[in-house]
C-alpha cells in the first residue's frame, strides 16, 4: 500500500506565475480560531454606540489583509508587486510612459519606476493640509482613474491599490518628479513619517516607490521570490507592445537561474509571446492566427494570438491565458468566452462554407481543447469579481471581443484554403473523440444497468459515465446508511457488505462462486471475475473500501485486498482501488474539534495541540456511529479527505507468497510469519 495521498485535485501551474492556490487544510482537523472576549457591556447584556468600533485610514487593510489582497501568503506577497506595477503600465498604456524599471534590492526592498507623468503633488482640494500624493498613498478609494478624464482604461481601478501596498509595508518611500522639481515622501505602516519634502529642480519625470513589505503581516523570513517578479514583469511586457521593462536584482538574492539583469521588449506583444511558448512544438497550421483590434470612436482594444498543436503543451492539452487592462485574469471571464465563441462561430461557418455537415457537431471546449491562446482587452470601467480581479464580469467584454475577432478570423480561414480544411480536420476530430467517449461511457453504464439487475442493497450514483465516479465498500448496514446519507449522489455510491467476506485465498471455486456478497460485488462493479475481468467494464473510476479505524475493520480491508488482487489485479495495477482512512476519535476543547486517525495520532495530539489541557475524546466505535455530516467532512468529502491507493510493488511474486503465507489454507505458515516478524510489531504501531 502506497503512503496516503490527497484526493483532491493538484492546481494548473498559472503560465505567468500569477496564482497559486493556498495550502489545503487538514483533512482530519476543524479549527476554529478563538474569538476576543466579548466587551464588559455586552457580557453582561448591553449593546450601545460604545460597542461599535470604527476603523479609519488604512487600519480596516491592516486588520483584514484577506479582503484586499486576499490572503497573506506568498502569493498575496507578490499581489502588491503587481499594484504597483499596474500602476505604472496605467502610465504606459496612456501614452504617457516608455520605460518601466523593476530593481529588487539586498535588503529585500523592491522598487518600480516609470517616466510617466509623476504623482500629482500639489494641494488636494478635499484634504487641506495634505499633497495629493499623501492622499492617494492614505486614503482607500483616491485616484485619477475613476472619470475616465486621466486614464482611458487602466488596471488599477478601485483606488485601493497602492493605498493597500502602503498600509501593509514596514516601509515605503515615493519620489515624483514632477513639475520640474524631485518630490519625496515616506511612511510606515500605512502612516507619513512627515510631510512631502521638495528636494530640488530635475527635468525627470515619473514616479518611483519603493517598498518593503511588513514582516508583522506576511510573517518573517517571508521575501520576494526573484524568479517570480521576474516572470510577472516579462509578462508585462508582453502585454503591451510600446512599453520597456528593465530587470535587475541583488545577486545575493538570486539563488536560481534568474538573471541579475535583463530587459523586456516586444514590439508584437502577444504574438511574441506565443512564438516563444510553442518554440520546437508541432503545429496544425503553419502560423498562429494573431491580431490586434481598436474600436474607433471610444475606449476599447483587443489583441489575440492562438495556435493549434497535436502534441500538447508540455503536462497541458493547451491553455487559454487572458488579461483586461494588463491585469491577469485567472479565472477567466467574458472576455475568454468571446474568443471561445468567436473561434466557434468562425470554424462552424467555415464548415458550412465548404459543406463539410460534421461541422455542426463542434462545440467551443472542442474548438479550444488543443489550443495555445491568448488574449489581451483594454476597456474602460471593467468589472471584475473581487479586488484581486482574477475574473471579469463586463459583459461589454464579450461583445468587444466576437466583434474584434469575427471578421479577421473569416478572412484568416478562407484565405489559405488547405489550411483552413487542416484545422476544421483537426478540431473535427476532437469532437468526434469527446462524442465517441461519452457514447462509451452512457453505454457500458446503461447496457451493465440493464443487464446486470443491480443488487438492490447498492445505492448507485447518478452520473451516467464512469467519469469522477466512485463506489465506497462499506461495513455494514449502519455504516451503509450513514455513508449514504453523507454522499454526494452525483458521483458516490454506496455498497453496504454483510460482515467479514469469504476469504478467497483459502476457498474453494464452488464457495467463491455461491457466496452472495461476492457475487453483489461483482455485480455492482459491472465486471467478472478471473480471466473474464475486462477493465473497461467497471462501472466506476474509483473503488474505495471504507471499514472502521479498528482491528475488526482492518481484517475486513485485508479480506477485500485479497479479493481483488486474487480477481482482478489489473485494477489495482492502474490505481483504481483505495483504502478511505476514517478517523477512530475525536478531541474537543472549546471550539475546537481535531480527528485522530489512531491511539498514536491521538497521543500526538495530546501532546501537541492539546498540550497541557483536557479535551474530551470521543471514540467512534465504528463508521455506523458517526454523524453523516461528520463522515462526510473527516472521510468522503473530496476537497478534505484522504485516500490511500493499494499498488503492488515490482516484484509481484513477493506479493503472491505474502498473500499465500498470510490469508491461505496453512496456518502453520501465518504463524511462522508472525514469529519471524513479531519484532517489528512495535515499531510498525509507533510509526
């Protein structure tokens, strides 16, 4: 049996580094962080206006990071590094910036410069007293791109951002050089450490800020990562053609393959971009079908660069990265579903055109399965779900994009004929496979349904193809009922076995043939047994044997490995057999409720994180007694549980004597094993 393992799926490495997903909770734990004791007037049954606490400035960023760059991870980190660089590409994109430096220094302190127009400095009308550069600094909701009147579009639009940056710094330092004069002003923690200083007469101009981030937030010995700023800048530039970003980084913070120094530049953007990921790859046409889009009259731009491969990319079929107003968009959006159905429509109508009649078959997933694409909008006031904009919501996105890519990619097909006929061929083919596949799928389930008079104990799942579909083998009809009622009916089902099983290793053909449990096993799997076990007949992807955290269960597991290996071990050779790994207590102490998986787990805990105080341990007698809510949360819910695969080692001969000395028809033979072996009993349990 190989270590446990998450069931729940591993994230997409992002192309341009500009997400990961946090760290999973513990699947055998619930934690509930305590809340401040309640004020004495509440305690005691009172709630007036002194109880109603209100946060100025920038102290709500502080007490709830989370709301603003969601989370404070290394990925929240490097989410004020982007703040301030979109900023600096709002300048860019405006026509008003061609260079952007990034420089990250020894002392971990990063700085972004542009030659843009400078941070307005001059006395804010609103806030007497105060530079305008001090208020875009400290107050939430201040900037210069909420009238369309200073940026046409831009990335930062909540006025949140570099706001947001300041109150989470140990330090921050802006310069502007504007009006001819160098402006600098600093603060700390959100606050200035005095008023803007006028340093002298310059013919600079732009914006420089520099930052350090608050070890009190994102924790210490938490730092910029250089490999990943790196790639966040390269992207940048990729993303608008006009701009230059010059790199550069202390060596002593480079422990990669990172240069010190380098300077980004792509004149062709996007399409730049792409002929630098599908370098050395096969592609379906000989050029990847690219261009750029302005709307006349208003606001509104689009550029695209796509391609076709066989081969895949790298551990991707093929991938669909998109941004609005340079912002990564990781979780798609409107704009994406524009260029799906663009390329659909286009493929489709050029089928028609040549009267190709299976071309009413194509959908956008067949369209885009195989494809490297990407795709850039500019458009004012966009809408995005959340400050960390990984969606957008614009429905005017969409509209901007079927329109900016209709006619371009009519004309990029009936152009090159053979070309055209090769992708259609191409696309064609991917439909026909998803179809095929699901024809297999509906059929091997519908005809074993039909055929097979299910055993009417088993509880199956509604999903009609074997696809994400598990069956769970469990302890008996208590433990049946609960495991049902904590299921997803979509995609689990349930089969409740009667006690221990015929042990296979030591029984007759006859006895194997009559025993009814087996034979329901073998039904609700849609397989024979033996020499007639065909893998594609198994109605579901996953097995799971789900039995109590006990002896009693362990012996009935082992009873059901032997089956399957003695049956059908070419199941367990592709990794369709597991072992759910319920808990056997559960500790509480206030709110906090923690599972033990064993005695040595619960000893742990004990002596961890309920050192020096007395939880209440509860023990499950068995999977019958625990609450469906807490069988599903601790054992069959995918996001948290955990599962561990059986798989057989190399040399599978050692397997069959094991199996033979251990569960056969000689007893003599599991005595002598345990007499070798009993030695290791002890270090096996305190594992």
């Amino acid at each position: 049996m190989s270590p446990p393992s998450k069931s729940s799926a591993q994230p997409v490495p992002d192309l341009f580094d500009t997400a990961m997903n946090p760290a999973p909770v513990s699947p055998l734990a619930e934690s509930h962080e305590p809340r401040p004791a309640p004020a004495a007037s509440v305690a005691a049954g009172g709630y007036s206006a002194k109880d109603i606490e209100v946060l100025e400035g920038l102290e709500p960023v502080r007490k709830r990071p989370g709301m603003y760059i969601g989370g404070t991870d290394e990925r929240a980190l490097h989410h004020l590094f982007a703040e301030v660089l979109d900023n600096a590409m709002d300048e860019a994109v405006a026509g008003h910036a061609k260079v952007i430096s990034v420089r990250l220094d020894a002392d971990g302190q990063l700085t972004v410069t542009d030659d843009g127009r400078g941070i307005p400095v001059d006395p804010h009308p609103k806030h007497p007293g105060k530079s305008a550069l001090e208020v875009i600094m400290t107050v939430l909701h201040s900037g210069g791109k909420f009238s369309g009147k200073a940026y046409e579009t831009s990335g930062g639009l909540h006025g949140v951002g570099v706001s947001v940056v300041n109150a989470l710094s140990e330090r921050v330092e802006v310069t502007a050089w504007k009006d001819g004069f160098e402006w600098r002003q600093a603060f700390t923690r959100g606050k200035p450490l005095g008023t803007i200083e006028k340093l002298g007469p310059t013919r600079k101009h732009g914006t420089a800020i520099a930052f350090t981030p608050d070890p009190v937030i994102f924790g210490e010995g938490v730092a910029f990562k250089p490999a990943r700023l790196y790639r966040m800048a390269r992207s940048k530039a990729y993303l608008f053609g006009g701009v230059e970003i010059r790199w550069s980084c202390d060596p002593s913070r480079i422990h990669d393959q990172t240069p010190a120094e380098a300077t980004f530049r792509f004149p062709n953007g996007l399409a730049d971009f792409l002929a630098e990921r599908i370098k050395d790859i096969e592609t379906v046409t000989p050029e990847p079908f690219t261009g750029r889009y302005e709307r006349t009259g208003e606001a509104g731009k689009v550029e695209w660069a796509i391609a076709w491969t066989p081969a895949g990319f790298g551990e991707a079929d093929g991938f669909l990265q998109s941004y609005c107003n340079t912002v990564p968009t990781p979780e798609g959006g409107t704009h994406e579903a524009g260029l799906r159905a663009a390329l659909t429509r286009g493929l489709k109508a050029y089928a028609e055109l040549t009267g190709e009649k299976r071309g009413t078959i194509l959908t956008a997933d067949d369209v885009i399965a195989q494809a490297g694409a990407l795709v850039s909008v500019f458009i004012r006031d966009p809408e995005f779900q959340g400050q960390t904009k990984e969606r957008l919501s614009s429905a005017e996105a969409q509209r901007l994009v079927e329109t900016a890519l209709r006619d371009p990619f009519d004309h990029w097909l009936t152009a090159q004929p053979k070309v055209a006929s090769a992708l259609l061929e191409f696309v064609i083919e991917r439909a026909e496979e998803r179809l095929k596949r699901r024809k297999d799928k509906e059929v091997a389930r519908a005809s074993a349904t039909r055929k097979l008079r299910l055993p009417g104990k088993l509880a199956d799942c509604s999903n009609s193809g074997t696809e994400d579909s598990e069956i769970f083998l469990v302890e008996g009809d208590s433990a049946g009922g609960s495991a049902k009622q904590a299921r997803d009916r979509k995609t689990q089902a349930i089969l409740p076995l009667r006690g221990k099983i015929l042990n296979v290793a030591s029984a007759t053909l006859d006895k194997l043939g009559q025993n009814k449990e087996l034979s329901d096993l073998l039904l609700a799997l849609g397989v024979q047994g033996g020499a007639k076990f065909k893998e594609e007949d198994l109605r579901y992807e996953r097995v799971v044997i789900m039995t109590d955290a006990d002896v009693d269960g362990a012996h009935i597991a082992s009873l059901l490995i032997t089956f399957f290996y003695r049956t059908m071990p070419q199941m367990i050779r592709s990794g369709r057999l597991y072992l759910a790994l319920p808990p056997l207590y559960r500790l509480s102490h206030g709110t906090k409720i923690v599972y033990a998986r064993d005695d040595a787990h619960r000893d742990e805990l004990l002596a961890g994180e309920f050192k020096g105080k007395k939880p209440e341990i509860s023990r499950f007698k068995g999977l019958g007694e625990m609450m469906p809510a807490q069988l599903k949360e601790t054992t069959m819910d995918p996001s948290k549980r955990t599962l561990a695969r059986v798989t057989l080692p190399r040399a599978e001969e050692l397997v069959e004597e094991l199996v033979e000395n251990l569960m056969g028809r000689k007893p003599e033979s599991r005595f002598r094993f345990i007499q070798e072996n009993a030695e290791f009993a002890t270090a096996d349990l305190d594992v």
